[in-house]
C-alpha cells in the first residue's frame, strides 16, 4: 500500500472512512443574492478602476470581505464540513478578462484566510471543518480550438496554465487551506496543467495536502466537454493520487446519477465527491434553478442509500437550505465502502 504523508487535512480520511462528510453550497447564487451593485463590486480601493468589474466574483475577498464571510459562516450553519474557498476564477488567466491578472495571488491569499477564519469559528473537536481551496476550470481551453475555422489553433497553453495554477496553488496553501480541489473540469488537459503545478508546488514546498479532483460531465453523452468519457476522464487523472474524484456542476442529481455509477465502478479505491447543481435552470425560481432543498437531498439520499458517494453538496443553485437539507438527509446513512484503500498517514507535528 501507497503512504502519502500530509501536511495538513490528515483527519480526513479517517472521518471519511466514519461517515460522509458535507461539502458547502454555490458561491455564486448566494452572491447574486446581495444585488450588489457596480460600486458595491469596485469598494473604495477600486473606485476609480478602468473597466466594469461587477460579475467578478472574486474580486469581492477584497473589495467585500464581509460578503465572502458572511456566505461562508451561513453554509457553516448549515452543517458543512468541507468550505471551498471564493477562488473559481482567481487565476491570471481568468483575470486577465477584467484586467486584473496582477491581484490574482493577493485574490486567492485573502479568499483562503477568509475561509480559514470562517471554519476555525465554526470548528469544534466533535465536527472540524476543513477549508477546500478550490482551482476552476479557467475560461479557456487548452484542447479546443476556439476557431471553427482552423482546429489547431489555441487560446491558451499547458504552459500558461501550469504557471497560472502554480501560484495560485501557493497562494492558497498559505493563506490556509487543507484540501486543494481541482474542479468543474471540462478540459482534461487544463486538469492536468493544474495537478502538474500542484504537484510541483508540494515538491517545491515540502508540503502536501489532500487532493480531490471534480469533473463535469456537460451533457447526456455521458462525457467531459473534451470528449472524454467518465472512465477515461479518471484513468488520465488518478496519477495524482486523489483523496477523492467526483462529479459537479451542469447537471442536476438526477440526471448524474448513472455518471456516478460509473465513476464508482471504477474508482473502487478512492472516495467518491458529488455536488450537482440544483437541477435544470429556472429563471422564475428564486435560485435560478429548479430544485428545492427537499428534491437535492432526496436525491442525494438516494445516491447515499446506494453506497455511491462520500463526500456530497451542492453546486448553481444551491443554498444553505439546500446544504442543511443534504447533510440531514445522509446524515443516518454510512460513506461509500472503500476497497483496499490505499493507507495514508498524517506527517507528526
């Protein structure tokens, strides 16, 4: 059996082998709650910034502290176990949109203490709470071309990203976390760019923290945006000895479901993450989506009741209630058996 020596978030799979542990809820739908406007987005510091930056939700860790907080503490209540961190899109490439590539680091820095201040508020010896720093997608794709015209052209490289993800990854270690998450993947290969940086941080460091890896299936062909299927999408990935592979975003409960199937069958030896949206888009509803809390955890009980999953929350459309719901809905219910789990080992202080 594989030793991995953890830095940080060595409870983990421990607790994991206990009972399923509650990932929190959308960062964004809870945001959008706020109606923030142009000027509350900008703050005093960029009151005078050249280009519109309302939208950029993590540019709010420093313009709107008080905001991320607050989101983090409600989700906290709620019973999470696991808080990401407002770093979706707290990358130089996906800043550089906004012209705001330079903040990127200053973003993530302050996003992982704000979630850090959060969790030890909440944090007990019967229930921690572990921050997850999160590393999205970024908006482009190093495997697609954006051209319909020419396939070989690009609007990004591995090598961009990997520098990309390399301080962000280091960012968001020292500001705090316990658990870096790789998530909402599409590309595989911008997956790949972010585990590279990562694991070439921890060789760099000297640290090493758990690791869980989220891929999103877009549609119902059953595959990642870059064509690969489930299957295939863990077998590239699984180099990285994840505490944890799963499944997020685009799709609600219902219809992951048989993704989940898969991706359990085969990752017999790796925990099992799911957080799907709260089904399909619904601009009438409040969340902009159509399930209620009731329905996402119904459904995750289901999955739960079925020996899938270990680690479940939410993701678009999801809300406190929604993660309040989930976590009394598997509360009763024991995590996904492990085989022949590989035996990790927390580094003594």
């Amino acid at each position: 059996m594989k030793q991995i020596i953890y830095t940080r978030g060595g409870q983990l799979p421990a607790l994991l082998a206990q009972r399923i542990l509650i990932l929190d809820g959308a960062m964004g739908t809870m945001i959008q709650r706020f109606k923030l406007s142009e000027a509350q987005y900008r703050g005093e510091r960029f009151m005078d910034f050249h280009k519109d930056v309302k939208g950029n939700n993590e540019l709010l860790s420093l313009s709107r502290p008080e905001v991320i907080r607050d989101i983090h503490e409600s989700y906290l209540a709620a019973g999470a176990d696991l808080i990401e961190t407002n770093t979706f899109g707290a990358t130089s490439v996906a800043q550089a949109d906004y012209d705001m590539a330079e903040l990127a680091v200053e973003m993530n820095l302050a996003s992982a203490r704000i979630a850090r201040a959060a969790c030890d508020k909440f944090s007990t010896p019967e229930k921690p709470r572990f921050v997850v720093g999160a590393l999205g997608p970024t908006p482009k794709t190093a495997s697609i071309s954006p051209d319909v015209n020419d396939a070989g052209a690009r609007n990004t490289s591995f090598e961009e990203l990997r520098k990309a993800y390399y301080e962000q990854t280091e960012a968001l270690v020292k500001g705090g976390s316990d658990v870096l998450m790789v998530e909402t993947i599409f590309d595989t290969l911008n997956a790949k760019a972010a585990l590279f940086a990562i694991d070439e941080y921890f060789e760099d460091s000297g640290e090493r923290l758990p690791l869980i890896i989220s891929g999103t299936v877009t549609d119902a062909s059953g595959r990642i945006l870059s064509g690969q299927t489930v299957t295939a999408f863990w077998h590239s990935v699984r180099h990285a000895d994840p505490l944890a592979i799963g499944l997020n975003c685009a799709l609600g409960a219902a219809l992951m479901r048989p993704y989940i199937q898969e991706l359990a069958k085969a990752a017999p030896d790796t925990f099992i993450s799911c957080y799907p949206n709260a089904g399909l888009p619904n601009p009438m509803s409040d969340t902009g989506f159509d399930e209620t809390p009731d329905v996402t955890s119904r459904l995750l009980h289901e999955f739960a009741a079925e020996g899938l999953v270990n680690i479940v929350g939410g993701c678009c459309g999801t809300t406190p209630d929604h993660i309040e719901a989930i976590a009394h809905a598997v509360a009763p219910l024991p995590g996904r058996a492990v085989q022949q789990r590989r035996l990790f080992y927390r580094q003594a202080a």
